[in-house]
C-alpha cells in the first residue's frame, strides 16, 4: 500500500501549530472538576482588544487553555473558522460531525478536560446530537459550539436552520444561545465550568453568523453568573458517619462503584477504603479502572454481562454502598426484586440520583473523592473503637463462586477464531498501560471481561447510550489527548462501518491508533438474542462482511491511508497484534476474522431479575440453600 507522505501527515500540524504535550493536569486521575481549573490557566487579564465576534470566540478558547478542537466547517460558522487559522488552539478536521462530538468525548475521558466539538447550523449541529447524548448519558464534559442562522431568520426555516438549542435541551447540562458579540468571553466561560464542575456533563454554546460576524472587543477574565449553580462537594457528616456505623457492622457489605469515583479523581482513596474495610468491590462498566482487576478484594463487574460472584454479591448483600453510581437498569435487572435484603447507602454528586431507581436508607450528596476520605476517617473512628465487620463468611461464599464460575469461554466447535481469545492476547500484549476504547455490543463485553484494568482512563466506551460507530473516532480524541499512549479500539464490523471514516483524519493528522476490528459477520449481540429469544429467526443481522467480504477491510483500511492486517486462525494472533504493535507512525488496521457463534456469557436477560443469572447456555448456577 501507499502510506501518507511525510508532507502530508505534516499539512495539519504546520497549519496548527504544536499539539501540546500532555501536562499533570491532562493525568486521568485529575477529575475534571479539578481539571476546570487547569483549563483556565492564569492568563493576565487583559484590557478591551478590538474583535470580531468571531475573534472573541477564538481568543476566549486560547484564555480557556483549550489546546484541541475537533470540527467541519460550514457556512453559519465559517467566520469562527478565519481566526482560527491564526490560533494555537490546534483544529482537527474531521469526516463527520459525530465523529468531532466522539473524538471530544474519547479526548475529555483520557485526559480528565473538557473536550471541544465544532459544526455548523442545521445538518452540522443535528449531526452531533448522537454524540452530545452519549456525553450526557456518562456525564463527560464536552462543549458543543454549533454555527447558527443570522439572527432576523431564526424562526424563520431558513436555509440550514435548526433549532439546536431546542433539541438538545434533554440532553445537555446547559446550553446557550448567544445574543450579542458581546457576551461571548462570558459564555464561553461559564459553558466550560458547567461541563467541567459538579457532575460533569456536555454543554451547547449555538452562536449566530451575525453575532460571529459582529464588531467587539474582548477582555479577560469575564464574570461568570450562574445564580443558583451550587455544586455540593463536601457531604454531611451526619450521613457519613452513618454510613460507617452500617459498614462496622455488616455482615454482607459490597463497595458498588460507578464511574463517578473515576470522573471525581477517587481512584486511590477508594483502594484505602476497600483494603481499610475488607468490603468486596464491583465496578460497572463504566469504572473499569477505577479498583485494579487483579486486586483479591475486585469480585468484577456487575450486572447483565457481570461475573457471577458480582452479581451475587450485590443480590445476596445486607449492605450496599454505592459510590457514583445511578442503580442502572443494565445492572440491577428487575429492579423490584433487585437486592432486597439490603440496606443502601448512596452517594453521588447529583442529588437527582439518589432515590431515583432505588429506595435508599442513607443519601450522601458530594464530590466522591470527599465522601470517600471522610469514610475512611469515620471508619478508622469505627475501628479505633473496636468496631469492625467480620467478612469470613461471606468472602468464604464469595470465594467459592469465583472458584465455581470463573470467566471463560469455549473454543469454536467448528475451528474458527475465537473473538474471547483474541481480546484476552490484545489485553496481555499490549498491557494495562495501554487505553482500550471499545464500540457496543458483542466485543465491547468481551473487552470489558477479559483485558484486565488497573489503572485509571484506560478503559473508554458508551455506557449509558450504547453508542454504535463510538470507537473510532474516540479513540482519535484519546490519542490526541494523551499522544505518549498506545490507544487501541476493540470494534465490531457493525460498530466499525458506521464511523471508520475517521482514520483518514487520522492518516492525515498523523494518529496513530490501532484497531482491533472483531469481524464476526453479523450484527453479533443483536444475533446472539435472536438465537436465544427468537428461535435462531436471523432477520437483517448478517453483514455479508464474511460470506462477500464486503467491504474488505484490509482494502478499506489501505483506501483510508492505514496499515491493514488480517488474522484468521489463533497461531497467527500474537504475531499480528505484535506487528500491530511495532507500527508507530501509521494507523493500524487488524480484520480478525472470528466464528459468528460466539455469545456473551454470563447474562441476565433483560427484564429478569439477577437471581436468573445464566453462567452459559443452559448453565445457570447453584447455590447453597443457606445462601437462598
């Protein structure tokens, strides 16, 4: 194949200067909230400078510390577009605008910042719809600026009109239309504190060409005003020290831990606090990272594709503490028979949460790594004073169902590739230093059970939404946010074709991700229900990427300016992901051409509750009658 010249990897890079190399405060231990402050450096303030709107804009990103944005330009906001081929903020053109609002996403999850999208009015804006409702979905800060119609034709279905703001307003934190040149520094401003503070979410900044095209001037720092917008970080320590008397005595307790530990930075206090209680710990897909893998006290990830032990666990406690976390439906199963012996103790940043699905008996409203250090103090008050849970028995059951139902899987009865098997040598190769990002589906829970995380940020997908087509582009914001990374995406041939545009920005921007395409043929989780619920009826879920080979990914990868590879048998697994692997200056491709047989195991169908965990196909597990 032809790879890029080095001229043309290095157009984008002359154009935008130097990319930034990470600093501590773009660390994935760094909580974004903590974060807010790092993406506002100490800039002088300045005195009134004469602007165009437009300039406001650009000059308001530099003060704000943004280093990257990721964007098509188009008509309503092509005025944005003129300053910012004078700025140091570093523009990534992409393909698709909902490969800009993944990439920001993938950027902000890896580096703990705010990431940053741009598109024009009408298609520009909707096409990032899909995007900002993943963001919102796993509370990840981005900032959406969109291009607007002039102000005398909004209202008025003029060409490329939309009313973004209108339509995204489920599915923002906030969002904004911009009135006058004036007020930009401000809103601009505000908008990155409310996507960074609190419970981090995505905010809409929709600017009009007039607005952008106006006359100004600019000065910095702005006021911010956001009357009312008082994040409660420290929680009550009346509730808190209730909760240690509840872990002090519990017989069943289990540390339930949800992305929020990672998103407030918590990941260390968290091992204190485990390791000070003896408590056992699950993590939800979306904190995979957040307590290490390997760690004994780690009894896995819960819920419908959870281990057994996990999901026992949370069924069979007496005491659950829920740390960030929201009681997903994806992981209590029917909730009305979900836990029921259980007392709860729920703390999270956003009260809307607590009580929300489940009854709770103790509500902690704070910022997890606050809650998680004054619980380790009342707990060790707790001990001091000779009060401590005795867990033998329980990490005696515990411990016999990790024996008895341990992850796993069996080879292909007809000699394919197993995609399991695949995953597991991806994960041991490349190590627990690398970031995995995965799309959604089959090979998003293989990836999620067999590459074990230990650290922090190196674990991204969608969680909430369960966006196809999210890898990619991902993957591209988390390389650019931490470029010292090896950063593979775990996708599917479905996930894959919905967004594997992005790879020629990524030729061309000179990024170097790696991905490992799980090519199965069909739409596999999609398949794997229609076996088990709908009676092998296989309507509209083969993509004929085995029986046609079409499209051909190694082709399509060349096509795109990428290094395209292909495995199909399991001798030749290590030696393709190590040449992968070897690759540093190009995107890399791999078709692993898998069985299509494959299914996810363990699971609880949907609807049923945990009790109806099925360790395999017609395997579900025993046990004890005194554990029932």
């Amino acid at each position: 194949m032809t790879r890029p010249t080095p001229e043309t990897l290095a157009h984008s890079a002359r154009r935008a200067r130097t990319v930034a190399e990470p600093t501590g405060d773009a660390d994935p231990t760094t909580p974004p909230r903590a974060a807010a402050a790092a993406d506002t450096p100490a800039v002088r303030p300045s005195g009134p400078v004469p602007v165009s709107g437009a300039g406001s804009l650009v000059r308001s990103l530099e003060a704000l510390g943004v280093d990257v944005v990721f964007g098509i330009p188009g008509g309503a906001i092509l005025p944005a577009y003129d300053p910012l081929y004078d700025s140091s903020v570093r523009h990534i053109l992409v393909r698709h605008e909902q490969g800009a609002g993944h990439a920001a996403t993938g950027y902000a999850q890896a580096t703990g910042r705010v990431g940053v999208c741009i598109a024009t009015s009408g298609p520009g804006a909707t096409n990032l719809v899909t995007p900002i409702a993943d963001a919102y979905m796993d509370s990840v800060p981005i900032v959406a600026i969109t291009g607007q119609v002039s102000r005398p034709m909004i209202g008025t279905d003029a060409f490329q009109e939309a009313d973004i703001q209108g339509i995204t307003l489920p599915i923002t934190k906030h969002n904004f239309l911009v009135q006058t040149a004036e007020e930009i520094p401000q809103v601009l401003a505000e908008a990155f504190h409310l996507a960074a503070t609190g419970r981090p979410g995505p905010v809409l900044v929709d600017i009009p060409k007039d607005v952008l095209q106006a006359a100004t001037t600019f000065a910095w720092p702005p006021t911010l005003d956001l009357p009312g917008y008082r994040p409660t970080l420290h929680p009550h320590g009346k509730q808190i020290r209730e909760a240690a008397r509840l872990m002090s005595g519990a017989r069943r307790p289990v540390l339930y831990v949800g992305g929020g530990v990672l998103k407030a930075g918590a990941s260390e206090p968290l091992l204190r606090l485990a390791e000070l209680t003896g408590i056992p710990v699950v993590t939800t897909l979306m904190a995979l990272g957040a307590f290490p893998d390997s760690h004994r006290q780690h009894l896995g990830m819960p819920g419908m594709h959870g281990t057994v032990a996990a999901v026992y666990g949370l069924q069979k406690a007496d005491l659950i503490v829920a740390l960030g976390a929201r009681f997903d439906d994806r992981v209590t199963g029917r909730l009305d028979s979900f836990a029921p012996d259980a007392t709860v103790v729920h703390a999270d940043i956003d009260p809307a949460e607590i009580g929300k699905n489940r009854q709770v008996d103790v509500p902690i409203v704070g910022d997890a790594r606050h809650v998680i250090d004054e619980l380790i103090a009342a707990v060790t008050t707790e001990q001091k004073a000779g009060r401590r849970a005795d867990l033998a028995d329980w990490w005696t059951q515990l411990d016999d169902l990790r024996e008895r139902y341990p992850l796993g899987y069996d080879e292909p009865a007809d000699g394919t590739l197993s995609p399991q098997y695949v995953i597991k040598r991806l994960g041991e190769i490349a190590g627990p230093e690398a970031i995995y990002v995965a799309g959604v589906g089959q090979h998003q829970m293989w990836a999620s059970q067999f590459i074990s995380y230990e650290k922090p940020g190196t674990w991204l997908n969608s969680g909430g939404l369960g966006t196809m087509g999210y890898a990619v582009p991902a993957a591209m914001g988390a390389k650019v946010g931490r470029p010292d990374a090896v950063v593979w995406a775990v996708d599917g041939d479905g996930c894959f074709q919905m967004t594997n545009q992005e790879l020629a920005t990524c030729a061309l921007e000179g990024i170097p991700v790696k991905i490992a395409l799980i090519n199965n043929g069909n739409l596999g989780m999609v398949r794997q229900w229609q076996t088990l619920f709908y009676e092998g009826r296989y309507s509209n879920t083969e993509l004929g990427t085995h029986k046609h080979r079409i499209p051909d990914f190694v082709k399509l990868a060349e096509a795109l300016g990428c290094i395209g590879l292909r495995c199909e048998n399991a001798a030749d697994v290590d030696k393709t992901i190590e040449a992968a692997m070897a690759i540093t200056d190009a995107p890399v491709v791999i078709d692993f051409v898998v069985g299509k047989d494959a299914m996810v195991w363990p699971m609880v169908a949907a609807g049923t509750s945990n009790d109806e965990i099925m360790f395999a196909r017609g395997v579900r597990p025993t046990f004890d009658e005194d554990d029932i």
